[in-house]
C-alpha cells in the first residue's frame, strides 16, 4: 500500500496523462490502422470478388441499364455493417478499395455511414450479322482492288 | 419578530442549509478532482456535483410498481432534514446555535437517522439490489456506530471531568474547555481517538474503500437501485453535505480551541479544515484503496478503529 | 431561471449505462478504457451508473442476441426520459458478422430509436469520446423540447 499511496500523492504534482482530445485536433491513428473504407469507382471493373469475400456482407451492388447499352454500376459500403478486415482491399485486383486512418465513424443517420461510389461500365460494340459482315467484306476487297488497280497504273 | 428572523438565518443560510449545501458541494467537487489527480487524470470541474445534483432535478421520477409511493418519496427528504438538523447543532468553533446540554447525542441520534432514511427509502424501492444493498448499509451502521460512540465517550469525559456528571455531551463545553485547555488533538491520550474518528468518517460517509453499501459495480448502486430523478439528486446531495457535516463534527471534537473570535474567520477556518480532512481521509484512501469486503469493514472497525477509541477511553478514564 | 440551469447542467452531467446485448466483448472493453487516464472521460462530466434509473446515455454494443432481447427492451423502458441511445460498433446497427444467425434478434432499431452510432469494429475510444459529446448535445436539445412541450 505504501508504494501506491507515493504514487498517488506524487502524481498530485504532475502534470496528467490525459489527452486534450475532444478540443484540440483529432490525434492520428497508428499506421495501417484500418478505418473508413475509400472507393475509387473509376478504377473498378465490376469483377465482385469484393463482395464474395466480404464476411458481413457490407456490400451492396445496383446495376443499372442505360438506354444506350451501357451500364451504371454503384457500390455502395456499408460501414455499420463492415468489420474493417481489408480482405476487399486485398483481394481488389485494381486497387480501387482502400482503408483510410480516419476513424472518426460517428453520425446520428445511417446515411453518415455509407461509401458509394458509381461508374458506367460501357456496353461492348453490337455484334455484326452475315449480311453486314458480307458488306463490309465487299468493301474491302473493293478497297483492295481500287488500290492494286492505282498501283498498276502508277507502274 | 428579530430572534425568529435570526432563526431563519440560522436554519437556511449560515451553519443550516445554504452553508452546509454550498461547502458540500465544493467539498464533493475538490474530492473527485483530487482523486482524479491522484490518479494521473485530469478530472471533472470543481462543479460537478452541482451540476449531477442539477440534472437529477431535471430528469423523470419514476417510482417502481412494487415501491411504497409515500415511503419511497418521503426517505430522502427526511434524511436531508435530519442531517441538516444535525449540522445546526455543530457549532463553527465559537459560534454556536443551538448548543444544548446533550447535543452529541443528539447528532450521533440524527446521523443515524440520515442512515436510516436510506434503509428506509431502499426497503420502500422493492427492488432486490436495493434489500442487499440496505442490509450492506446496516451491517456498515452498526460497524462504524461502535468506534463512534466510544470517540464521543472519550472526549465527553475528556472535557467534562470538572463537571458533576463527570462527562459532557455539549459541544459548546467541549469547545470551551479546549479554548481553555488547548485543543484534544494535541492531547496523548486522545490521539487514539482522534486516529478511530478520522476512520469513522469515510464510513459514515460511505466513500469509496467503505463504500459497501452502494457498489456501483456489484449490486447497481445498492440502495440508490430505483431512485431516478429529484429523489436520487436530494440523496447525492445528503451525501455531499455529509461529508462536511462529518469533517466539521471532527473540527469541533478535537480542533475546537482555535477560535479567531469572528463568526466570518471561523467559518473559513473550518471550511479550510474540512478541505485538508476530506483529503486526507476521503481522498487519499479512495485513490489508493479498492473496495472492501462487507465482513472486512466489519471486522476492522470492530477490532482496529474500536481498540483504538477503547485505548483512548481507558486512559481517560484512568486521568491521564 | 432554476430550469435555465437545469438545460445546461444536462450536457454537462450525463450518466451512461452500459447494456451488453451479446457483444463480442471488444466494444466493452473500449468503452472502459474511454475512463481510463489517458482518455478520462470523467472530466466532460460522465460517469459509469450501476442503474438504469439514474442513466442519461445508455449505451448498447452487441447484435442483440434472443437471449439478451427481453432483457434489453425491460432495462430500456427503465431509464428516465430524457434520455438518448448509443450504438456502440458495428454490431447493434446491422449485426456484422452475425448477421442472419439462428439466434441474433438485431438490429437494435427495431426496439428503440437509436440517435448517435459509432462505427468501427471496434471504434476507436476518440470515436467514442466523440459519440458521447455529440449525445450529450443530444440530450441537452431533448430536454429543452420536453419542457416546451
């Protein structure tokens, strides 16, 4: 008991071991601490091997059909549903998931607690039919005929 | 029409309710600051007390299905009368009010009764956390009115020998004879005593080593379990002003002699007393010391802090 | 002008009590360590009650699992208006990992208006720290529009 009652009465002459953290500015988290998940959607290539590993299954994908052919794709993180494990950002191929430091998941609506991100995944060219391809056959050979014909007569 | 104004006075503002209120509060603040510091912290504002006490006040009043309505709402307020009753009697040094001839008995009888309201108030609550927590607070009773009373006793007779009874329960007799005789602490043979009085008084209290009969952690806050709002602020409260109302008591008891004269002076005396008391008997024990075991403080108050006020009374007695 | 000091004693005072509805126990241990001397919670003014009667702030981490449900919803309707709910990690909003589980009954909002959530698993004790001051704004605003009403 003695050592303690040293300690206490010494620590009365101390300055304390408190952070003044909720007035000065937030204190950094330690490094590759795994925080608030960052989506670059421009990256993304919509390949899902994300949400396949995901254990809570944080993630939510809509696809959206555009009347052009293409295809508007959001992803959206749930971060109340996220175990901050980083197996999405491991396993993205492309590097479009990140885990920042920033720690600060604090919000009075759910809407505070969501990532999206949104892309267009453009539509491939249409595939061609017999008769177009036959067309565009002919337009080559045509092509070539006209140049060995000019060559011809340059010769 | 001018003795019941100075009566008035006398029960709200100087020794009666705004003083003991004011002091308490501060007292309770500086209390958890220290420790706080003690403790490597920074601690909460010298007003927080004040603040709990506030907010209680403005939170809901729920009285559980199974209390007694009446008993339930009734026990702090009884409580929080009889102990500022009790700080009336205690005079600052030389400025007393109701000085009687057995005003000792008197307080010891109303600082039982501030115990028993919160037994009382637990019982009416109906709730099984608050019945362990009110058999914790009387087996704490009846640990710390023994050493109490023996205190009393060895001073009582300390200070009443030229009288006819041979002892004295006034406290202004008390007061007189050591600005007579010099102050008891400084006596030998009443260390002891002063020694078992300096334990009595976090138990009475009920601070944190002593604090068995509202363990927080193990019986959800014991015999405070169902009070919620105004009630359980007016207990908080009771428990502030008994910090200074104990520290005073002790004041009086073995200090009484240093009197400057003036009502204004004394009460600052005895403010600036009461600080260094609840440091060193409230503070420095609660930083330090975990809890105690509810038969441990039975024990150490029945043999430790009893022996020590016996030693006392034995050799007052003998005249020493 | 007694009611004006009670407005702002509210923030200044709140008392948090702490449920476990079937957490990991992660959550738990960060919110003790919230009172510890590094971050020391006490000197905004908050302390641990042992009682739901005496609690401003309740805060729950867990998925609320059926077992804890009933308990939950009994220690919820125990505390005194006014009074406001933390979630505390990721557990009571959406049932993390253990969500879909035979025996999970989250999240908590369908029992009770949750106002402040922290996210993390587990968050960090600034988050925490942060969470409990927004609450007590929280519970100050709430008190004012009680005795308005």
């Amino acid at each position: 008991m003695i050592p303690y009652l040293t300690k206490a009465l010494g620590n009365l002459f101390r300055a304390p071991a408190t952070e003044k953290f909720p007035k000065g500015e937030t204190p950094k988290a330690a490094p590759s601490y795994r925080g608030r998940i960052i989506y670059h959607p421009e990256s993304c290539i919509n390949c899902g091997l994300c949400m396949r590993v995901c254990a809570p299954q944080c993630m939510e994908r809509t696809i959206e059909p555009l009347p052009n052919g293409d295809q508007k794709i959001t992803l959206t993180f749930d971060l109340t549903s996220c175990t901050f494990c980083s197996m999405c950002a491991d396993f993205c191929s492309r590097h479009s998931i990140e885990l920042s430091d920033d720690y600060m998941i604090v919000g009075t609506k759910p809407e505070d607690f969501l990532v999206s991100g949104t892309f267009i995944k453009k539509a491939p060219p249409p595939k061609l039919t017999p008769e177009q391809i036959a067309e565009l056959k002919a337009k080559a050979e045509a092509a070539k005929a006209a140049k060995a014909a000019a060559e011809k007569a340059d010769g | 029409m001018t003795t019941l104004l100075w009566t008035i006075f006398h029960v709200l503002v100087f020794p009666g309710l705004l003083f003991c209120v004011v002091v308490g509060l501060l007292l309770a603040g500086l209390d958890r600051k220290l420790v706080a510091r003690m403790q490597n912290r920074v601690g909460p504002p010298l007003l927080q007390p004040w603040y709990d006490f506030l907010k209680c006040c403005g939170k809901e009043t729920i009285i559980p299905r199974h209390a007694r309505r009446g008993l339930f709402l009734a026990a702090p307020v009884l409580g929080f009368a009889a102990l500022i009753t009790a700080a009336l009697f205690i005079p600052v040094f030389s400025y007393s009010v109701y000085s009687t001839s057995a005003d000792l008995v008197v307080i010891l009888y109303l600082l039982t009764v501030v115990g028993v309201s919160m037994i009382v108030g637990a019982a009416a609550s109906g709730s099984p956390f608050a019945g362990v927590g009110l058999s914790r607070e009387m087996v704490a009773m009846i640990s710390y009115e023994l050493p109490f009373v023996l205190v009393m006793l060895a001073v009582g007779r300390m200070a009443g020998v030229g009288t006819p009874l041979g002892v004295t329960f006034s406290l202004q007799a008390i007061v007189d004879w050591q600005a007579a005789n010099g102050n008891l602490l400084f006596h030998w043979s009443m260390i002891p005593a002063a020694l078992a009085m300096l334990f009595v008084i976090p138990c009475e209290i009920g601070m944190h080593p002593f604090d068995i009969a509202e363990a927080e952690t193990e019986i959800c806050e014991g015999t405070l379990a169902e009070y919620s709002g105004p009630p359980a602020g007016l207990f908080r409260l009771t428990h502030c002003v008994k910090m200074y109302v104990m520290c005073a008591l002790f004041c009086v008891l073995f200090l009484g002699g240093i009197s400057t004269g003036y009502a204004a002076l004394d009460a600052l005396v005895m403010v600036v007393l009461s600080v260094v008391l609840t440091f060193v008997t409230m503070s420095v024990p609660h930083a330090v010391c975990a809890r105690f075991k509810v038969e441990q403080v039975f024990k150490f108050y029945w043999t430790v802090v009893a022996g020590l006020a016996l030693i006392s009374l034995i050799l007052v007695w003998l005249g020493l | 002008m007694f009611q004006r000091m009670i407005d702002k004693s509210m923030a200044k005072s709140p008392w948090i009590f702490h449920i476990n509805a079937g957490s990991c126990n992660g959550c738990d241990i960060e919110l003790v360590s919230v009172l510890t001397p590094r971050y020391d919670a006490e000197r905004l003014g908050f302390r641990l009650t042992g009682t739901p009667r005496q609690a401003d702030i309740v805060v729950v981490s867990g998925p609320v699992t059926s077992q804890t449900k009933d308990r939950l919803v009994r220690t919820l309707a125990q505390v005194p208006e006014p009074r406001v709910v933390v979630s505390l990690g990721s557990c009571p909003r959406s049932g993390n990992v253990f969500k879909g589980s035979y025996c999970v009954d989250g999240p908590l909002e369908k029992y009770t208006h949750v106002d402040v959530s922290v996210g993390g698993c587990t968050p960090k004790p600034e988050a925490i720290m942060a969470a409990l001051a927004k609450a007590s704004e929280i519970l100050a605003e709430k008190r004012k529009e009680m005795r308005q009403a």
